[in-house]
C-alpha cells in the first residue's frame, strides 16, 4: 500500500493504520498507540448489534443503512464521532466540537487506552439513542449555509480535474473547512500558496483541520 492509498479491510486499520500516512504499519501509527482503547471502542460498537465496515479509512459502524459512529485515533487522543450528532441529548456532557468551524459537538475523545472500557455505559446509551433515531427515519434539520468559494479555489478546481474529483467527493463538512482557510488569508497569493499545500490532503480525502 502506497502513502495516501486509504485501507479497505477492517482487520487492517486495527494491525496497521488507515493508510493515509507514512506513518502506516509503523510503531509511529496512532493506531498502535491507541490499540487496546481502539479495540474497546470496537467492542462496544460491536455489542450493540452495529454493521462494522470502512468509510474514508476508518472503521464506521452502521445500522438501518445509517451511519451510526466512526472510529479514529490522532497522536495525542482516539475517539468515536457521531454522525447526525446535532439530534444527541449529550447528558453527560461528552461530545466536543471537532474543530472551531464544526457547528455541531459530535466527538468523544479519549486520552488513556483504559477510558474506552470505564465509559462503556454511557456509550453504550449514546449509541442506543443514535440507533433509535435511524431507525425510526429521524435526520436533524438542515441549516443552509451559504459560502462563497473564492476565487483561487474555482480556478484551481478547473484547472485541475483530479484536484476537483477529489474536492467533489469530500463531505460538505470538509468542504467548507478548506473554504474557511482560505478565507482567513489576507491575499491572493497566500491563498494560491494554501492550495498548493492543501492538495495532498483533498487527494487524501482529508479535511483542512484532519491530521
């Protein structure tokens, strides 16, 4: 597997990573740090009768045909996203923004291999509560948000077939991070230059704030 090649086996993130870094089937992965709470994450997800397979790398877990939770580990913590987490009561106050873009607190972090096994209840009930939603049909309310593109972007996007492809196929979410970056810069140049960088990343399927 090459460098930026996402995994499409489940088996292999957990032996080996998912296969957007050089860090890949290394000591260095963040899924060999991680790899007991990883495991423990696995299990609950598992327990409460979720269909496990692998979205952008990662292992998701499914249930009426909806996605239900993903799986991810970074340096520094793990963690377990919820999808249409805007629905969540969060009584326990767990779920955290992932970036300071990010409208809706989707995200439990973990920074010890042994939080996965002390918070099994209350997952537990979170993934119950996700799971009654898809199966009664329930999605939360949509808030449109209008973004202009800049310039920079569009022409480098049509410039660039791949380039778009790949833009095309990120989440509207990861989307609208590249668009935030890109605004923050002051000029054309720094934005041209920002593009540039970020390239790998949109190849990579990644957003502007993924790791």
């Amino acid at each position: 597997m090459t460098e930026n090649t996402m995994i499409t086996d489940i088996e292999v993130y957990f032996t080996k990573g998912c296969g957007r870094c050089s860090r890949f089937a290394t000591a260095a992965c963040s899924t060999r740090r991680w790899a007991d709470g990883l495991l423990e994450l696995r299990r609950i997800c598992r327990a409460e009768g979720l269909v496990e397979t692998v979205k952008w790398g990662h292992p998701c877990y499914t249930h009426y045909d909806r996605n239900i939770a993903m799986i991810g580990a970074f340096k520094g913590d793990y963690c377990l996203t919820f999808f249409n987490a805007a629905l969540m009561k969060d009584p326990e106050s767990l779920l955290r923004k992932r970036g300071e873009n990010t409208q809706t607190a989707s995200v439990i972090y973990l920074t010890d291999n042994g939080d996965a096994a002390k918070l099994e209840p209350i997952i537990a009930v979170y993934l119950q509560e996700a799971i009654g939603y898809a199966k009664a049909g329930i999605k939360p309310v949509k808030v449109a948000v209008e973004l202009d593109v800049p310039d920079e972007l569009v022409d480098a996007l049509d410039s660039d077939p791949e380039l778009a492809e790949a833009y095309e196929a990120l989440t509207p979410g990861r989307q609208k991070s590249y668009i935030f970056a890109l605004k923050s810069a002051k000029t054309s140049a720094t934005r041209v230059n920002r593009i540039a960088k970020f390239r790998d990343k949109i190849m990579a399927g990644k957003g502007a704030l993924d790791r």
